[in-house]
C-alpha cells in the first residue's frame, strides 16, 4: 500500500509531545498503517530534540505559528506567502472566509495561525482534545474534510460549564466523537449532544515493555511505601489522601507517603502537611522522569489516587502495569480504569474513612495486595497496549474517511 497517496489524516494538538513516549508511539503505530502528519503550534522549533521514539514524526510535524508576537507573526506572514505563491485563489479565499467571520484583526490572526491547513489539505482532522475542536471546527467549512474530535476529561468534566451550548458546534459539525471511557460519553449527553455521529470508546494506553515490574512485590515491606502520581492541583484531591494517611498513623501503621508531581497547589499542601504533622511521613517529591517514576512503583507496596475529578488517568494504568494494587475513588472514568476487587479497591470520592480503611484492608492482608497486583499486569496487558489501541484509531479513522 502506498501511503502517499492514501487519505491524509491530520492529528491537531498545542504542541509537539517532546516527552510524551506515548504519544510518540502511538504516533509511530499509526504512521505504519496511514499518511499520518501531525500539526502544532509550538516554540520548540528544533524537532531533533525529538527523543528516540520520535524518528517517525519528525519529518511529518508541521508547525504553525506559537503566539501572538511581532517574531511569530512575522512567522506567520513568511507562510501565508509561500501559500499565495503555490495557490493564490485559494489563499485569497481562505483569508476573505475567516474575515467573513470574525472582522480584520481578529480574522487576519486566524488566518496566519491557521494558514498551515492550507499546506496540509487533509482528508480527515483529528482534534486530540474537544477544546481544540471548538477552537477550530469553523474550518470544515473551507475545507471540506472530515473531524473527528476526542474528549479526555478536563473538556467534558470542568470547562465551559456556565454555558449550556459551549460545545453544540462540534457536536453539530463532528463526523465522529472519541471518548476515553463510558463515563465521558455519558457526561457528553449531559452537554448537549444527542448521539448522532460515529463515536468509538479506546481508553489511554502505555508502554507495558517500560512500565514492567523487574522486582518481587514487596508484601513484606516496613514502612508501607504509598505513591502517588499527578500533578499538585485541586482534582486529584490530595488533601483526602493525606487526611486518610492521617487516620492510618494515628491506628500505628509505618507509612511512607510520596506524592509525585508538581503543580499551583502545592504551597497549600505543605500547609496542610505541617498542621497534620506529617512532615516525617509524606514527601512532595516534585516531578520525575518517566524511569524514576517506575523506580518509585518498583518499591512501592500501594498505589494511592483519591481524585475528585478525572478524566481516567494513565498514571494508575502504569500502576497496575508495574503490579501495584491501587486504592482509588469512583470519580469520573477511574471506576471503568480499575477493576474494584481485582486490581485494587475503589471507594466513594471525597470519603476520608473509606480510603483509609481501604488503605487498611490492603495493608493487613499482603496476600490479598499480592494477587491485586498480579491481577493489575493482567489486565494492562489485556487493555491498555499501545499497539492495540492504535489499531483502533486506524478502524475508526476508516470509519468516518467512509461515512457519507
């Protein structure tokens, strides 16, 4: 099969995923099967500093212009040219549509920023988040192809909730919907739409070669290592973590609690840290490299993620990956992520007592904590493989190329 002359397949994203090994390899999965290029807006300009599981997206990254200021701009202008000069009809044409809409200054931006459509000419957009989709879907118009747009959480869960129509174009104008789990596609009903376009439910996925257990898990661990991972904001409901570890200490439980991550709410959880007077206890270690991360799941005896709000969450995929039973709350797509008795234990969001308690039972019953992390490897490796979902992306793309 020639790739050059199949469908081209455009996935849209804020910038380029540098450190994003997932991405990246899902990048390079689905380059094998399709003409896959790969559109950000990025200041980052020196793609070689891709790493290794890069090579296949380098040479199909195109970059439009990052901010606006009077370098990208200019940026901007010297594209806008190189268009006009290959199809000046079609540029022309381009810039009125966007003035058409949106006046002088406001449709003259767009235009620069958007001018690399024009290079590309797709078949068919991926916007890899619904807040990208909204931003742009006014394009299909021009342009005539097809979009799909994925929903993750935080577009869904928490953005744009004071306004009842905040996504009713892409509902409107989608060819197909991409949501992470059930949950999500649920709450898309909540927000508008009527399930009336192709939708396909493929959950994250990860490096399950990467995130692979090299150690026996430590049952017989003094102090029980806790971990989590995520960045230090209001959602991943840290304070009911900490709360709970708390309540452990006070039953005489050796605990070592660290929290991977960084993020705005962190000067509020040092606070609290020290009014629990846990400052010999929990640890905010800051952010980690990837192989870090593992090294911490390696020694870790429970994964804990007491989140109020998400979207499904890869760090506690990586976690069962690593066979690491995790304790974890019902919010939003965590239930569809772990399977309650079987690679962990799931309990009500915002409840202090059920998560120390579950924190409990994990602790008491090591035998109970070592088929949860088995279980946890088995069932990574059965629905969370890169190359599978992929491959999915491959189907549904074909899917909505042949829709009509």
């Amino acid at each position: 099969m020639n790739l050059q002359s199949s469908p081209k397949i455009v996935m849209v994203l804020h910038r380029v995923p540098y450190n994003s090994t997932f991405l990246l390899q899902k990048f390079e999965v689905l380059s094998e099967h399709m003409n896959l290029w790969l559109l950000a807006w990025d200041r980052k300009r020196n793609l070689t500093r891709l790493p290794d599981t890069g090579r296949a997206i380098r040479n199909r990254v195109v970059l439009g212009p990052a901010s606006v200021s009077v370098p990208e701009i200019a940026r901007g202008i010297v594209i806008a040219l190189g268009r006009f000069f290959c199809t000046p009809i079609r540029t022309v044409r381009f810039y009125n549509f966007l003035l058409k809409r949106h006046g002088l200054a406001k449709g003259s931006l767009r235009f620069l920023k958007y001018v690399s459509f024009l290079r590309l000419n797709p078949d068919l957009v991926h916007f890899e988040f619904g807040t990208i989709a909204r931003e742009m879907i006014e394009l299909k118009a021009f342009f005539g192809f097809k979009v799909i747009a994925s929903f993750r959480g935080y577009d869904l869960n928490f953005v744009g909730l004071e306004y009842p129509d905040y996504y009713k174009s892409v509902w409107r104008d989608v060819d197909g919907l991409h949501f992470l789990g059930r949950d999500l596609r649920t709450r898309a009903g909540k927000r508008g739409y009527d399930g009336d376009k192709l939708e396909v439910l493929i959950s994250p996925a990860i490096d399950l070669e990467f995130f692979k257990r090299t150690t026996h898990f430590p049952s017989d661990q003094t102090p029980f290592r806790i971990v989590s991972v995520g960045r230090l904001v209001w959602k991943k409901g840290y304070e009911y973590g900490i709360q709970a570890v708390k309540r452990l200490v006070q039953l005489g439980f050796p605990l070592k609690y660290i929290i991977i991550g960084a993020g705005d709410f962190e000067q509020a959880m040092r606070y609290y840290i020290a009014e629990l007077g846990l400052e010999e206890v929990v640890e905010l270690a800051g952010d980690k490299s990837q192989q870090e991360i593992k090294m911490e799941l390696e020694e870790a005896y429970l994964f804990l993620h007491p989140a109020i709000s998400e979207g499904f969450c890869n760090a506690v995929i990586e976690a069962q990956s690593m066979e690491v039973p995790v304790v974890c709350t019902d919010a939003d797509g965590l239930p569809e992520n772990v399977a309650h008795r079987e690679t962990g234990l799931v309990v009500p969001k915002w409840q202090v007592t059920e998560l120390a308690d579950a924190m409990k039972t994990m602790f008491e019953n090591p035998a109970l904590a070592r088929e949860m992390s088995k279980n946890g490897r088995a069932r990574a490796v059965e629905l969370y493989s890169i190359r599978q979902q992929a491959l999915k992306f491959v189907e549904f793309y074909d899917r909505v190329l042949n829709s009509h």
